[in-house]
C-alpha cells in the first residue's frame, strides 16, 4: 500500500466534514481502502446523505496492525510524563474544538446540540484523568510468607488493543477506551460504528495534531464488521478487546475472542430501574428522571427504561413527568432550541413504536406521545406510559429511546425484587430522603452502578460497568481503567 490523500465529497458543507472523509487513519496516515468503496453517513434529523466515508477491507485491517505493532516498542518505552503530556495536549485540543465536535456530533448522530457539548466536554475529561493517572501506574514489593524470597509486581501494557464503540456517543465511547490504553503504553485500532464515523476521523486529527506518533492510533471504518474483526482478532500480535454495544454483539465477539484466548472487556446493554419511593423529594426526582431518561433522547445504556414509583407518590410523579416530557422541543440535532432531536434510524423508530404498542395493547396508556411522528427523518415523540403491565416487553427489552413506562409498587422488597428482575445489571436509580433505605436498596439492587437521589451516574474518576449481562470489566476509576489494558508480571527475586 501506497500513501494516497483520497478526498471523499460530502454532500453538504459542515464542520471539518472534508478532514474526516479523506480515508482510512493507518500509520498516521490517511488512506483509501482497498475496496475503493465508501460508506455514507445519515444526517437522522432529515434521513439525508451528509458525507462518505472509506469502507475498509481485510487487507486494511491487516495494515492497521502492522501500524500497530510497529509503534508498539517505542510508544510502550515513552516515559509515563511523556505520555502524559500528549493525552493533556488531548484534552486541551478537544476543548479548544468543542463547538465544531459538538457540531459534527449532531449532525452525524441527530442528538440535541445541548447534549452533543456535554458529550464532548464528557469524552475529553478521560484524556484529562488518564493523564493524571499515567504518571501513577506502579507496581508492587514484598516479602513472601516463608521469607526465602522478594515478590516483585510489574505491570506492563497487555499490547495491540481492538477498540469497538458505538453510534450513541461516538467521542465519549472512543475516548473512554483511548485514553487509558495509552496510558497504560498501549497501541490501538479503533472500530467505531459505520452510522457515526465523521466524530471518530475527527479525533484522531486532534491525536495527531498533539503529538501522538504515528501508528499508535489507528481508525477503520467498515460496513462488514465480522471478517474484519475475526481478522485483527486471529492476529497473535492483538492482546485486547474492548467493546461497548449491545449483548448480542457482545456474546459473539467473546465466542470470537475465544478462540485465541484474547482479554475481554465488554459493556454491553442495559435495563436501568428507576425507583422512586413515597418520601422522595418529588422535584428533585423529576429532575432526576428527566436526565436519566432523556440525555441523548434515551438513546443511552445507562437511560432509565423502568420507572418504579410507590404507590402514594405515583400520581403526582406521572404528572409531572408528563408536563416536563410534552414541553421538550423535537426537532433537528443542530437546532440551538431542540432537547429531543432523532433517533439513529427508521429502524430505531420502528423497534420503539413496536414495544409501545405492544405496552398499550396490554393495557398501559400513553399520557403524551405514543405514536410515530410523520415527515422526514426519524422521530419518535417523548412518551409517559402509565398503567404498564410487567408482562409487556419493554418491561425486558432496552427501549433505547424518548419512552417512560411507570410501574406502581407498594413495598421496599417489591421494588427491590422488580428491579432485579432482569438478565441486565448496569445501571439503576433510587430516590429516597431516608438515607439508610437508599443504602440498603443500592446494596440489593444488581447493578455495576447506582445513582441515589442523582440522575447522573457517569464520570471519568468513577469505574463503569454492570453485572449478569451487562458486562465484564470497568472502565475509568482510579486504577480500573487502566488496569484493563495491563498484564501484571511476578518477578521472584531472593536479593
């Protein structure tokens, strides 16, 4: 392969839309795929072709690990403040460009702008804390218990790292693995998903233009993801897997993943219960309830799917939920007054409607919303669903959209055990005044992650991840992160 400056035209004029279509990222270098073909990217808010972007083959693949390899030795050798440094210059480049990311966010994804900056504000934190934390890797020093001998800890970086995001927060996803891989002295190939792909050759001109070296970081874009990444994965070099998506996927690239006993880290779906009890602040758990439900319109793993409320309180929760959800303005992502822009794609729309129908047909009704929206793209209106039976679908399946079904409980034990009555354990929410209840109920519930009286649980210094289906492994945290991307090596020594 030779090197090639391949411009893909976008449709439309947009932010940095001509710098993230010039190819594939290999070896600090932009490339065209060897296909020739190209991908083209959705604008969700009018169902339009924005741009293209390159579709990358098996052969690409391949170049993207040579890269990998070859910037290995000298990249796991660069002193920690080194490192350090350029994931700051990171941070700082990100900040800089955060209306422009925040912009191309929108477009290519279709969420509210509000929630495209705190997207971007969020992804550029990891580069922060993990340059924090790379000048803190250390290793460990003791006796051992018969005294004939020193146990010594290393850690060292685990190697060649297959990085898999997702389409629903396309910088966050991608700088939450990126950042601690390097860390940790870490190369790596980046996967991110086909429908938002702009975001992602976005970035990687920040690395670049920070002073990350070539190869270190390597983007592919496909449209084919299986041969590809069984590909990188059958490579002896490749020593990681890092994905966030859905169960299923999950499920197959740990059958995958297993058969070259690669380490695995996955963050996969979610059913949030949201539980409120009688004597919670009721406005302080509307508030709670609207960021948990609606940041990036529901689109989100961690979105409450499942609003417990207690009997006494429940009325009163429904409407005022319902004022707040009818009052969102729905329209285009890039529009400064939207709060409820698209979703990904018509197929999105359909899933949603299908499980709402499915609620109100077994006896749940929709105090605002309900319906699919008519016109151009993909819309789907904020709904209040009340009366939803637990036999309905959504009560198991991730609605992942604009929708809150409410469930009436009457005792602790009841929420508790309606809570856990899921394969899913990632996130859930508790409202409550009386403290020691919200502790005793966070300790029940089965989740990686409880927010009590919060609406927000993710942040860069906390470890990410869930239980049962939910996942394996954390992501940031103090040592969590990192540690994912780390190989410990015992050294007996009898000095």
């Amino acid at each position: 392969m030779t090197v090639a400056q391949k411009t893909l035209t976008p449709d439309v004029n947009g932010p940095d839309i001509g710098a993230t279509t010039r190819g594939l990222y290999i070896n600090g270098s932009w490339w065209p795929a060897y296909s020739n073909q190209q991908i083209d990217v959705i604008d969700p808010s009018t169902g339009k072709r924005i741009a293209a972007v390159a579709d990358a083959t098996v052969e690409d693949a391949r170049a993207c690990i040579d890269a990998a390899a070859a910037a290995g030795p000298a990249w796991r050798a660069t002193p920690p403040r080194k490192r350090s440094e350029i994931l700051r210059r990171c941070f700082e480049l990100m900040i800089e460009r955060s209306e422009m990311l925040a912009t191309l966010i929108s477009m290519e994804n279709g969420k509210a702008l509000r929630d495209a900056r705190g997207e971007v504000a969020y992804a550029a934190e990891f580069f922060r804390w993990n340059a924090e934390e790379a000048v803190r890797i250390s290793g460990e020093f003791g006796i051992a218990p018969s005294g004939t001998n020193r146990i010594i800890v290393d850690y060292q970086p685990i190697g060649i790292c297959l990085l898999i995001t997702p389409w629903n927060f396309p910088a966050a996803m991608a700088t939450r693995k990126i950042a601690p891989a390097l860390a940790a002295g870490c190369t790596v190939i980046l996967k991110p998903a086909s429908e938002t792909p702009l975001t992602a050759y976005a970035l990687a001109s920040i690395y670049e233009e920070a002073g990350l070296p070539s190869g270190v970081v390597n983007v592919l874009t496909t449209s084919n993801p299986g041969p590809i990444t069984a590909a990188i994965l059958a490579d002896p070099r490749v020593r990681k897997l890092s994905f966030t998506g859905s169960t299923g996927v999950g499920r197959l690239l740990l059958g995958e993943a297993a058969k070259h006993v690669i380490s695995s880290s996955m963050e996969l779906g979610g059913n949030a219960p949201f539980v409120v009890f009688d004597d919670a602040d009721l406005e302080a758990a509307l508030d709670g309830a609207m960021i948990a439900k609606m940041r990036n319109a529901g689109e989100a793993c961690t979105a409450a799917n499942r609003f417990y409320v207690q009997s006494g309180i429940y009325d009163s929760f429904a409407e005022g939920l319902t004022r707040r959800m009818a009052a969102l303005k729905v329209g285009r992502g890039v529009d400064e007054q939207t709060e409820c822009g698209p979703m990904i794609t018509r197929k999105a729309v359909e899933k949603i409607d299908r499980l709402v129908q499915d609620s109100i047909i077994k006896g749940a009704r929709a105090l605002c919303g309900g319906e699919m929206s008519a016109g151009s793209g993909f819309f789907y209106p904020p709904t209040v669903l009340v009366d939803v039976p637990d036999t309905c679908e959504m009560a198991r399946e991730e609605i992942f959209g604009p929708v809150a079904p409410l469930y009436r409980f009457e005792t602790e034990e009841e929420a508790v055990s309606w809570a856990n009555n899921t394969e899913y354990g990632l996130a859930a929410y508790v409202y409550t005044r009386d403290l020691a209840r919200g502790l005793r109920v966070s300790s029940g519930i089965e989740a990686g992650m409880i927010a009590l009286n919060r609406g927000l649980v993710s942040d860069p210094a906390a470890p990410f991840g869930g239980v049962k289906q939910s996942g394996l492994g954390r992501e940031g945290g103090q040592h969590h992160g990192i540690a994912e991307f780390m190989e410990a090596k015992y050294i007996a020594t009898s000095f």
